[in-house]
C-alpha cells in the first residue's frame, strides 16, 4: 500500500507554507538545507509536497547550540527552556510571546480532552525549571481555568497531603512516579475506607509506559491514567493526549503535523504501521521546526475515535528507537519487558534493566519487586513465571530476580530502568 499524506486542511497549509516562508528568510541553516534539497517556499502546494522538505533532526539542534536556528530577533524570547538530556548533551528551546500563548491554548485542550473542567484542583507533580514539564501543565491549567499546584517533583508526604487537603482533581506526573505515589497512598491508608483523594484522573507521560503499567495505576489510585506526550524540541507537553476512551493519543492539529517514515529509509509509511514519528510545528515563531525526527516509535491509528473526535491519533509510543538494546541478537524494547512482566500477577511495575556487555554481546538480566512479602519459594515461583513471559514476549532467555517490595530505586521524574555495565 502507497504511503499517502493525510488531507490537511486549507488551514493547515496556509500556516505550513507561512512556517516555511519564515525559515527560509530568517534561518540560513534551513535555507541551505533546503536549497540543496532543491525545493523552496513556493514548491509547497499540496500536503503531499511536504515530504520533499528535508528532515530535522536533533543533530541539528545541537550543532546549533544555542541559538543558531532561532527564526526571530534575540529581543523577542520571553522563556527558554531544554530538553532533559536523556540522550547526550541538552538543547536549548526558546519561545516568543506568541509561541507561549500557542503552548497555553494547546495544554488547556489537552487537559480538557482528559476532563479536566474550569473549578478543578490540578497538582503539577512534573518537575519545575528548564524541564518543559512543570510550566507546561502550570500555565495550561490556569489558562483553563484549573486551580494549580505546583507541587513539583518528590515529596510524596507532602504530594499526598496538599492531595487530600487541598481536594486535588487531577494529578500530572510520570508514570512511573504515579506507581510509587499509588504505593505510598496506600501505605498511609491501609485499614480505612474510601481512596483517601478526590482525584478524577491522572495525567501521564514523558516517558513510555504500557497497558500493564496503566492498569496498576488505574488500580492503585481508582481514576483512569490517560497518557500525554510532547518533547520540548516541538514545544513541550501538549502535542498529544489520550482522551477518556484510551484508543490512541490525539494530535493538537492546530499546531502540529504528523508523518511516520521508516527509521532506517525515512520514507513515509502508511497509517497503521509502526515507524518514527516526525512532527512539523505549524504556528511556532521562535523555533520553528520542518519534519522533526523525533525518534519515537509509533504508528498512526487509522479511524474515528469513538469520543467523535476526528483528526490523527497516535498510538501510545513504544519507545525511542535509541532505547532499543540489541540482546543477543534480538531487539528488545524496555516496554516489551515491562508488558510481560505485567502479565505475572504477583510481580509489581517496580523493575530495572541490567544489559552486561562481554566480547561485543550484550546480555539482558531483570530484576523486580514482588507486590508483596512473599516466602522464597513463592519467589522462585513468581521468577520462573518471569522468566517465562519474557522467553514467549522477547524469545530470549532473561535470567530474573524477584525482589521485595521496595528493594529499587523510585524516580520522581523519568524513571531510569536500564543499567549498562561492561565486562571483560
Ligand atoms: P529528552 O529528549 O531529553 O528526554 P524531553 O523532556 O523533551 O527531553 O522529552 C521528550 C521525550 O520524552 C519524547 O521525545 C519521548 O521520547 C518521551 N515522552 C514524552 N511523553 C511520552 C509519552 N507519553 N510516552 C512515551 N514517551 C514519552
Ligand atoms: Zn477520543
């Protein structure tokens, strides 16, 4: 099947073209990039003629560190923010004044796709700083009209009594951090009735998680944990969001487009089938960005959503192609262990990752907490389970330990399961 772009709306190339115009007067490195792609401003016609514009990626940011790709004045810039540097060296994101209200408009619709409603108490449990996380959801929520908390990140005492005192409605944070805060609310409440919270929902994202992560969530807080996703190179949290249904994420299309090429070849591939998302922003000033390569994995859920809305939704992404280990041969993904270990009852969604690299083979062992207390040999039961829903998920053989319950690190902000040691 012939990969198509979808049918933009007039509205949305009128504001691509404007985006390409913008770069090609202002941005030297774009116009050489597009000059020795051979297309410029006027050869946009069509949504197809998108993909004759050549890719970004975040090379490209850092070469220009900091400022080199800034498509308006130096005076202009109201914030800068950077990317986590979960991959190498930070870059920087900078955005006007225009570029902040667009961010504003686009978590205040994320947040009401989730339900959040004017009135409501959201806590911002995202870190705070040049982390796009924290500002992110602040000024979306109160653009909504949502009371903030910006609570930040750790403090999970604390996180729980601003919950309860405050009569919180929401929760934005990791996804990973909402498993330990579920844990911990549970400690505090163990033998008294009712959740002790009044949240309605949980709002999560800036690192993958599955299905299996999402149902402990869901059961250890008793509100629905809807998925979010944005990277600061784009603009920050608010590109997508799940809405109730959790059948994909929505894409705010007044700001952005979407393409999923085939990591290796970079040409587009056909809605429904898995590849690296790459974004087009449509309304930025400040850094504007043509076919971003973002490096997330995912694929293009063809169809309405049952909620009505219409409009692209990605699936929720499997991970960065550069989280993926080569063990023995065999590509892994952190969520594909994950999705298994979550089909063991017993197990918890505490785990981490050990890759072991001997004569250029890597090796992949897991260990993981048990929900509860358990005897050894209910341990050694719950290993052998392990060790078998990962050989039917992976078709590898992963040694596991099970662990007791709070035996692993927590992460307050992206959670870092994966450990490389190198031996001889
Ligand atoms: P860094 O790239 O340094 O981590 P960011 O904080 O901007 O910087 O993180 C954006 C990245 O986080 C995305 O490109 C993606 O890999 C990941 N991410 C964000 N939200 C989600 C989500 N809901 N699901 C999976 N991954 C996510
Ligand atoms: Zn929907």
């Amino acid at each position: 099947m012939k990969a198509a772009h979808r049918k933009e709306s007039g509205q949305q190339m009128e504001k691509l073209r404007k985006t390409v115009n913008r770069l090609w007067d202002r941005v030297p490195h774009y116009r050489e990039k597009m000059e020795r792609a051979g297309v410029g401003p006027t050869d946009i016609r069509s949504p197809e003629d998108l993909g004759k514009l050549p890719f970004t990626t975040k090379q490209d940011l850092r070469d220009a560190y900091p400022f080199g790709l800034l498509a308006c004045d130096r005076e202009e810039l109201l914030r800068v923010h950077a990317s986590s540097g979960t991959t190498g060296k930070m870059t920087i994101v900078a955005y006007t004044k225009n570029d902040l209200d667009a961010w504003k408009d686009c978590m205040a619709n994320c947040l009401s796709i989730a339900g959040v409603t004017p009135g409501d108490t959201l806590q911002v449990m995202f870190g705070y700083g040049l982390f796009t996380g924290g500002l992110g959801f602040h000024y979306g929520g109160e653009h909504l009209g949502a009371t903030v908390i910006p609570s930040g990140t750790g403090f999970t005492e604390r996180q729980i009594q601003l919950m309860q005192d405050l009569g919180s409605t929401a929760i934005a944070c990791t996804p990973s951090y909402a498993v330990h805060l579920s844990e911990v609310l549970a400690s505090k409440r163990e033998g008294q009735p009712g959740p002790g919270h009044s949240l309605k929902v949980a709002i999560l994202g800036a690192e993958p998680w599955t299905e299996a992560l999402r149902q402990t969530v869901q059961a250890g807080l008793g509100v629905p944990a809807l998925d979010i996703f944005g990277l600061s190179e784009v603009m920050g949290p608010g590109v997508a969001i799940e809405c109730p249904r959790q059948d994909g994420l929505h894409l705010n299309e007044e700001h952005f487009m979407a393409e999923i090429i085939d990591p290796v070849s970079g040409e587009l591939l056909p809605d429904g089938e898995e590849g690296e998302l790459v974004l087009t922003t449509l309304t930025k000033e400040a850094l504007p960005l043509i076919r971003y390569r973002t490096r997330d994995l995912t694929r293009i859920i063809p169809g309405r959503c049952a909620c009505g809305r219409d409009g692209i939704r990605i699936a929720r992404i499997r991970g960065r192609s550069d989280d993926m280990l080569i063990i023995k041969g065999v590509n892994v993904f952190p969520t594909q262990v994950e999705a298994a270990l979550g089909k063991v009852e017993g197990l918890s969604m505490n785990y981490a990752l050990e890759v072991s690299e001997h004569r250029f083979v890597k090796d992949l062992a897991v260990s993981v907490e048990s929900v509860s207390s358990l005897g050894e040999l209910q341990m050694e039961r719950l290993e052998r389970e392990a060790v078998r829903a990962l050989h039917e998920a992976l078709g590898l053989r992963v040694a596991v330990k099970v662990l007791l319950p709070g035996s692993l690190e927590r992460f307050e902000g992206k959670a870092k399961r994966v450990r490389v040691t190198s031996g001889a």
